[in-house]
C-alpha cells in the first residue's frame, strides 16, 4: 500500500492567506518536500510546524525522485510546497507527480489541498471577462519570446503570465511593439497579498508609464483583456 502524496498550495504572500486544511495536512505528514528548505521554514515556523524538510525543485536528480517514490512505497505520508502558491503550476512539481502516476498506476494516491494562485487572484480583480481564459506561465527569456508574445496577443480570451521585475519593462515594450489595437487594456498586478500590493491598470503604454514611477520590485502577473 502507498503512502500519499498531498499536493498543497501556500501563500503567495500574506502567510494568513493559507488554509486551515493544508496547516492540518502539513502537521500530519511525514515528510514536505519544498522548494527552497528555508523558506519553507519560515512558513512553518509561523504555525508552529515541527516536521522534517527534502528539498526539491528543478535541479533535483533522478537519484531524488527515486527517493520519493521509496518512501511512498514504504507508505510514508508527504507533502509538497512550493515557495509561493501552487505547486505544479510554472513549477516543477508537475514532474513528480507524473513519476508518481507512472510508478503505481491506479494506485497512485495524490491528493490536491487548494489554495493561493497568483494568476487566479490576478484574474479575480482584473474586470475581464474570465469565463473563459489562458495561463501562458512565464515568457521564455530568449528562445520564441515573439511567438509566444504572438500567441498572447491572438488570443480571443483574457490572457494571463508570471514576469519577473528584471524583464517586466522589457516584456511589456517588446509586447506592444506588436500590439496593432493600442486601445486594448492590461491589468498587471505587483507583489500580490504583500504590504506593496499594487494593480496598475490602462493600456501597454499606460501601465508601462506607471511601473516605470515605482520600484520594480516583486513578482508581476500580467492579464491581458481578450482580443
């Protein structure tokens, strides 16, 4: 009989965002795997969760998810975080749960315990039409940047993507340099749930202006209005 794997979402910032369910899960498993072991620390730290902590994250071997589906074998228990909100989505833990579908089949026990979403918390507050919608995840740094940028731009349904505070200014410019309708609207949302929240909202050129009068710090989500 194999052990559990619980798939559980944590903040995206305000640690109070999180849900009694996944304090409850995270005190009762054996193990969480996470992504970076001090952050998660801090998480647990906070609910007063004393349990033992595995990395893993996208430089994690085989060797490592070899180790998982061991300890599930021997019905151990496990939960995997991520740094912010939920695992598996622009994540790596997508990959282990496929490990753990290939391994034991119809028996595989994997259990989501839902919660924060950065790109869903964007689309909530963002006054598109979201019955319908795409979640592109992050632009590639190089490789298909136009294409993907191409993709986002066609699309006839809100369009959503992560970007960093390095790239924010650069996607959006490159973004509208290709954009043929100037009037269409964007909504992008900077450090979700966190002290220096802030939803800057207009079109490409409008919302560019007003990021450049801020720090660019933080974590970004774009939407895009449907074309």
């Amino acid at each position: 009989m194999s052990g559990v794997l619980y798939i559980v979402a944590t903040p995206i910032g305000n640690l109070g965002d999180i849900t009694l369910r996944a304090t409850e899960v995270l005190k009762s498993v054996d193990l969480i795997l996470c992504e970076d072991t001090r952050v998660a620390q801090k998480l647990l730290a906070r609910f007063d969760i004393k349990k033992s902590l595995e990395s893993y994250h996208q430089h994690s071997t085989l060797w490592k998810t070899d180790y998982i589906l061991s300890l599930m074998e021997e019905g151990k228990n496990l939960a995997l975080v991520s740094d912010a909100g939920t695992p598996g989505i622009s994540d790596p833990g997508n990959q282990l749960v496929q490990a753990i579908i290939k391994k034991f089949g119809d028996g595989a026990k994997i259990v989501p315990i839902p919660g924060a979403n950065a790109a869903i918390a964007a689309l909530s507050v963002s006054g598109f039409a979201t019955d319908k919608f795409i979640f592109l995840g992050f632009p590639p740094a190089k490789n298909k940047r136009k294409k993907y940028f191409q993709e986002l731009l066609a699309s006839e349904y809100a369009a959503t993507f992560y970007e960093s505070s390095f790239r924010i200014l650069k996607t959006l410019s490159e973004i509208d340099e290709l954009n043929s309708d100037k009037s269409r609207q964007i909504v992008v949302c900077r450090e979700l749930t966190k002290a220096f929240e802030t939803i800057y909202r207009g079109t490409i050129a409008e919302v560019i202006a007003k990021i450049k009068k801020d720090p660019q710090k933080g974590e970004f989500v774009a939407v895009f209005e449907g074309k």
